[in-house]
C-alpha cells in the first residue's frame, strides 16, 4: 500500500509520521493548537484515534487525516488522560466514536474538568492577564530554549482561550480499570492502564503485534515530562511495568517517534529531579538555586523545570510533615 501521509494535504497543528502500515503518529507542531501528539490506527474495518489535541480546528484536521488515510470514519477515540491537550478535540469525533477512557480519568473530567472549565468561561480575565504577562516575561528572557518554549507556550494558549467559546465539554462514553481489547479486522489493540504517574490516571495503547506503544504523556521525547498532577513513585513503577512488554517503537505524548531509550531517559529524569530536591531538602538549601542538569538542557518544555521542583518539594516537604 502507497505511504498516504506523504500525499495528505496538510495541517498547521501537525505532521504526519508513518510508524508501521496502517499505524501513524500525529506529531505537534509547536505553538499551534495541537500542543500533544496524537495517533491513528486503521484497524481494518474501523479506525482508532489516540488524544484529540487542544483546539477543535485541530481536532478537525486530525479527524480529516484519519479518514483520507484509513478510509474510515474514526470509530474509537482513545484519550490517554485527562489533560486538555489529548482531550479537548473529543466532541469532533462524539457522532460517530466510542470516546473511551479509564474509568479514573471520566471521573475527574466529569468532576475538576467540567468545573475548571466552567470557570474558565465565566472569568476568562485572570487567564488573558496571565497570557500577557506570561508573553512579557518571554520577551525579557535572555535564555534562548526558555524563550522559545515561553513562546509556543503562550501561543498554544492564545489558541486555546480563542477555542474556548466553542468547546462542548465532552466526556468518554466507555470506560476500563485495566486492560481492553478492541478487535478490527486486520490488527487488535490493546488499551492498558498500570494506575497513575503522569496524572491520577493513565493508560497508553498497546499494538503486542507490531511492538508499538502509543504512550500519551507517560514517555515524552526530549521533553521535560510535566509533573505537576503526577506521582513520581508510581510513574517510575508504571514505566517499570511497561518494559516488560515487547516494545520496539513508541509515539510519545510530546516530541518526535522514539523508542525505549526515551523511555529510560524519562525514568533517568524523575529519579534525578527527586534526587536534586531531596539533597536541597536535607541541607536546608532553596531549591530556587537549582540549573537544570547538562543532559536535559537541550529539552523541550523548560518551563516545567521550576514547577516540577516545586512539585517534588511539596510532595517531599508534606511526606515529611
Ligand atoms: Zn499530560
């Protein structure tokens, strides 16, 4: 079968990277409203999405991708977790999909999303004021990765608020707790969640067949991973988990296709960022004064390397309590 991504018209939130036959990952361009990685599976006789992106419009493009390469509708939608960046985009594909989810991850949609975004809607000023100050700070900043990630950090939010108006908040309508299986007429999927690390709750979808893992925000690609719902502990046993399987390639919820080595860098992170904290911690130094280590200086996301700490730190400080 000829390489379709190859002759897909296009779309400003993404790329097209073939990973196996009938088995593509949807890569974020930075800055626009896609913001995650996504995937589509031809299943054969039906078609399965991984992650709906932050915008509608982006939503919509994915959706169009789906179809011009399997030649389906997208009957499954697999939302890895609950984060608006693999979310968002649900109600483009509520017609015709199965939105499914783990049962963890429906239940905060249902409850702190629904609200949060209620919110959101009602007051939309404090996160304008946010934006702004945040694309004044960005400006100033002398560290060109830091500036470049404050950048599409704020336009991926403008692209977000422009969104907001629009969205209709829309949640899973299947749910699992550990594992699922959807059989299509030429491959099986496997869904699989190994509890919380990245978020309360998250799942990756698994093709035993090909050794490809579609990882959402577990495993990112030269990525500072985002911890700020997370459980470090736990997100270092579910890696462990997940290398048990047969893996050869995975699409990861951020950067481009990798393998197992980005998945030992991620753990290699976790272990280093708690490691950093506790030593600050232990000789009552502030954690203001940590750098970011030599081997994740040329990551993505800088952003997060703060908030991250601080995340650690209160885990770490509260544990202590
Ligand atoms: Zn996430």
């Amino acid at each position: 079968m000829e390489n379709r991504s190859a002759t897909f018209k296009g779309s400003k939130h993404f790329r097209l990277n073939q990973v196996a036959e009938g088995v593509f990952a949807v890569i974020s361009v930075p800055g626009t409203g896609s913001l995650g990685n996504a995937a589509i599976i031809d299943l054969g006789d039906s078609t399965l999405v991984v992650d709906t992106f932050t915008t509608i419009q982006a939503a919509e493009d994915l959706q169009a991708a789906a179809m011009y390469l399997t030649g389906n509708p997208v009957s499954y939608v697999v939302n890895t977790h609950w984060h608006s960046d693999h979310t968002s985009g649900n109600q483009v594909f509520i017609t015709k999909a199965q939105i499914i989810s783990t049962s963890i991850t429906r239940e905060i949609m249902a409850t702190f999303g629904e609200k949060r975004l209620a919110q959101q809607l009602s007051n939309p000023q404090p996160i304008y004021q946010a934006i702004d100050e945040a694309e004044k700070k960005a400006q100033q900043e002398m560290d060109e990765r830091l500036k470049k990630d404050m950048e599409w950090e704020n336009a991926s939010d403008r692209e977000y608020m422009k969104m907001l108006p629009h969205l209709v908040y829309t949640l899973p309508t299947m749910t699992f707790d550990q594992q699922m299986r959807i059989y299509g007429s030429e491959r099986t999927v496997q869904l699989i969640t190994y509890g919380g690390g990245h978020t309360q709750s998250d799942a990756f979808v698994y093709l035993p067949e090909e050794k490809i893992a579609v990882m959402g925000d577990l495993v990112l690609s030269k990525h500072h991973p985002v911890m700020n719902h997370a459980n470090p502990q736990e997100w270092l046993n579910i890696l462990g988990q997940v290398e048990l399987l047969s893996i050869e390639t995975i699409v990861p919820g951020h950067g481009e296709i990798c393998s197992m080595k980005e998945l030992h860098e991620v753990k290699g992170y976790i272990n280093d960022i708690v490691a950093l904290v506790e030593e600050h911690v232990q000789s009552k130094k502030s954690i203001d004064d940590i750098l970011v280590p030599k081997a994740y200086q040329d990551w993505y996301f800088s952003t997060y390397f703060k908030s991250n700490l601080k995340k650690v730190y209160d885990l770490i400080t509260k544990s202590n309590d």
